[in-house]
C-alpha cells in the first residue's frame, strides 16, 4: 500500500540523506552514524523551530551559515538539563568508586560528552566534597564548540528546590547553593571548580584516544550513535581506560554485544558501572 | 496487504489496568515484537505487575538490544523508546506533553521504520499519542483507539478503528492471521 504518506515519507528521506550528505562534505560532521529514528525526530523538530517547510530549505541554510549549523547541532545534542540529573548515578559513583579513587596517587577522568556541562559540574562537585579535587584532573569533551562554550562559562540556569533535594539523594555533604553564586535567575559556578575543569573539542566518531584514563564517564551520549558507530566508539573508550579503571554508562545501556565486553566486569548493586579487568 | 512486522501499543497512566487486560489477550506464539509505552513516573515497577497475566515475557530493554518476536517490550522510565527496524533505540531527549516515554515519539518512530508493517494501538485518554497514531495510519500502518477519545478532534479520527475492551481481542486475533495457504510445512 502507497498512500500520500508514504510518498511523502520517500522525498522527505531523500531530502534528509542530502541535507547529512551536505553537512559532511561543507562542515565535516559526519551525522551520518546517527541512530536514524531519532536524529529524523530532531531534526523534524528543528524544522518546526526554525519554522522552515523542508529539510532541502534547511540544507540552503545550514550548508551557507555556520551558525545555523551551530543550531542544529544544539538541537540533536541532549544535555541534562539541571545539575545531578540523576542522583542515584552520583550516589552509587560516591559509594563504589570513590574508596577505590582514593587509594591511588592521581586519577585522570573524561567526561564524554559533556554538553553544556551539567553533569560534569555536578561530577566536579562530588570529586571536590570527597576530598580528590588536588589529585583529580577532569577532562570534559564535546563534539560541538557551541555547546563546549556554554559550558565553560560556568553558568547555569539557577538550580531549584528539586535540583538541591537530588544533590542530597546523591549524597551531597552540604548545600548545593555553596558551590555557585546566584545572578538573577542564573548560578555562576565557582571559579574554583570551573577553572580546574579541561573543556576540550574532541569528535568521537573521527578522534582517536588522546590519553589514558582512570574514570571514564559516558553516560547517555552514545545513545544518539547507531550500532556500528556504538561499537566502534566503544573501542576507542577502551583504548582510553586504564587496566582496573571505571566506565560509567547510562542506566539502559550496555556493553553486550561491544568488541571489549569481554574485558569488563559489572560493579554488583548498582547501576552500570563498569570495571576494565583485562 | 503487508506481512505484520511490529505490534506498538500507547497508553496514558491511566490505563494501565486495560493494558494488563490487553497484554493478557496476546497469543503465545504472535509472530512479531510487541513494543509498548506507558506513561510513567521515574520509580514505577512495571514490568511485573503488567507480565502477571500476559503469556509473552514482558522486558525492559537496554539500547540497541534487538527485538524479537513474541516478547513485549516496556520503555524504561526516564527515555523514549524509539524503534529502529529490528532494534531498540533509547532516546533522552526532552520529554513530550510532559512524558517520558512519550507514546508520539515511539508511533512516530514505527512509522518510519515499519511503515505498513507496522500495528498501533492507542489507549486513549490523553492528547500525546494522537499525532504518532496518525503518522502510522498516513503510512499505511493498521490503527486502532481502545476507549473512547475525548481529547483528540480530528476529523480522521474517524477512519481508525474505535475498539473497547471486549473487542480488541478480535482485532490482535485478525492482526496475528496469516493465511493458511503462506504456511509452509
């Protein structure tokens, strides 16, 4: 059966497939190895914001602006949007891994896709209330510039009631409004923290490793990758982490089925946090 | 018409007891994965209370797990589940009408993936999940409303298939058929 829909759904594939195959020739990101189903999802979406009719009429303005691209890329990416997003990671981080960080000399740590920097500020916070921030350097990365520049600023929409009571259910010692300064609706991050954080561009699908790493922290990012492009990556993470050294996935993702499952054991009780064994 | 491919099923909270009824009609042996999105909040166990009465194994899958036929497939709580030919796909983009998992994101999904192989059952009672289920219908796919729906207003609404709890066990019957003549020795 061939209604109008499915005829519509045929040119608009053919239209996306041109608009990916135009970004990578001009701009060189390659989203083409994104997870289908959801990159059509935001990038239909990012036609209604942008209030165009087609995506060959947002291929026109993306292959010509860099900004535009810029636009679309803070569109596929999906931060969390607030500070310990989700405290049951940060506590189980807290209670498993850092007794074993606290026992070795110095502790690089990457945070995989950062985003805008919610998670790896709240990362910084926990390293610091645990008495590692000396000994710690964390390494955050992105693909986007435009996102990596937001999150070096440090700022943060202000945090709310909830955000504070989820610092507490992961654990926090204090209070989470010690660790910023307000500005109206905004919280300026101490200097302490941001200056003590590498924010560096680093593409996953073309960068190779670019240091050796004791935590590696990929939540959630590479749901936004297809198969091919997961496994891939998932070598590259293994090329990154030091023998014994942690991998903290999303709460659904897996390393079934990845080349290196192998070499990792899963911490018992808590979620996926994952150990480089061999 | 089509070999079926894929069964989707969308409900709001609220009807979370007509699923269990529903999910206790699949037969054992359907051919095809079941994929359903429940509105639900971030502590809810589901999966047990919903596979009580339901012949196939009800799962939470982990992204990228691939799906199977005669098992159902429950979105995890925190993320749309988006299907992607014969594979789960985990999404945390924003929620939708206020949901994660959202019912459009996964009907829309199917849609593109499975076209009119696809099946999709909408719970009604409320408004996410009207797009996605018009999406599959415009694709060819075969639809169908349990309850009666207030909140959509469409006009097409009125080519889908209006089911109640008592006759959506013919319409899953009529999906899982396949004609004696295709079954091979």
């Amino acid at each position: 059966m061939t209604g109008p829909g499915a005829r519509g759904a045929e040119l608009e594939a053919l239209e996306v497939d041109l608009l990916l195959e135009g970004v990578a020739r001009q701009w060189g990101f390659d989203l083409r190895s994104r997870s289908r189903p959801q990159l059509l999802r935001r990038l239909r979406h990012h036609l209604r914001e942008e209030r165009l009719d087609s995506f060959s009429a947002l291929q026109a303005r993306v292959l010509h602006d860099a900004e535009a691209l810029d636009a679309l890329l803070r569109t596929l990416s999906c931060t969390p949007p607030a500070l310990f997003a989700e405290a049951a990671f940060f506590r189980d981080f807290r209670t498993r891994v850092v007794p074993v960080l606290r026992t070795w000399p110095s502790v690089r740590v990457w945070h995989v896709g950062c985003g805008t920097g919610e998670d790896t500020y709240a990362l910084a916070i926990l390293l610091h209330e645990e008495g590692l921030w000396g000994k710690c350097r964390l390494y955050a990365s992105d693909a986007s510039e435009g996102l990596l520049a937001d999150a070096r600023t440090g700022v943060l929409p202000l945090p709310t009631q909830e955000d504070a009571q989820r610092y507490l259910e992961a654990g926090g010692k204090g209070a989470l409004s010690d660790y910023y300064t307000r500005d109206g609706n905004w919280a300026l991050l101490q200097p302490r923290l941001r200056d003590g954080i590498f924010f560096t561009q680093h593409n996953l699908a073309t960068d190779g490793s670019f240091n050796e790493f004791h935590v590696i922290v990929c939540r959630d990012t590479l749901l936004t990758f297809n198969r091919a492009l997961h496994d891939h990556i998932h070598g590259r993470l293994f090329e990154s982490l030091a023998r014994f050294g942690f991998l903290c996935l999303g709460r659904k993702e897996s390393l079934a089925r990845t080349p290196h499952a192998g070499a990792y054991e899963m911490l018992e009780d808590c979620g996926r946090i994952f150990r480089r064994v061999a | 018409m089509n070999p079926l491919g894929l069964l989707v099923m969308g409900a709001p909270r609220c009807a979370a007891a007509d699923v269990e009824s529903v999910l206790a009609l699949l037969p054992p042996h359907l051919p095809v994965p079941v994929v359903l999105a429940l509105h639900r909040g971030p502590l809810d166990a589901l999966a047990p209370p919903l596979g009580r009465r339901c012949a196939l194994p009800v799962v939470e899958p982990d992204d990228k797990d691939p799906l199977l036929p005669g098992a159902v497939y429950l979105a995890p709580a925190g993320y749309h589940l988006l299907v992607d030919r014969g594979w789960v796909s985990l999404s945390v983009e924003p929620p939708e009408h206020g949901q994660r998992p959202g019912l459009d994101a996964l009907f829309e999904s199917a849609a593109d993936s499975h076209g009119p192989r696809a099946a999709g059952l909408l719970f009604a009672g409320h408004e996410d999940g009207v797009a996605g289920l018009q999406a599959l219908h415009a694709r060819g796919a075969r639809v169908a409303v349990v309850g009666t729906n207030q909140t959509g207003g469409a006009g097409e609404e009125g080519e889908m298939a209006q089911l109640t709890l008592g006759s959506v066990g013919g319409w899953l019957a009529r999906l899982a058929y396949v004609p004696r003549s295709k079954v091979l020795p």
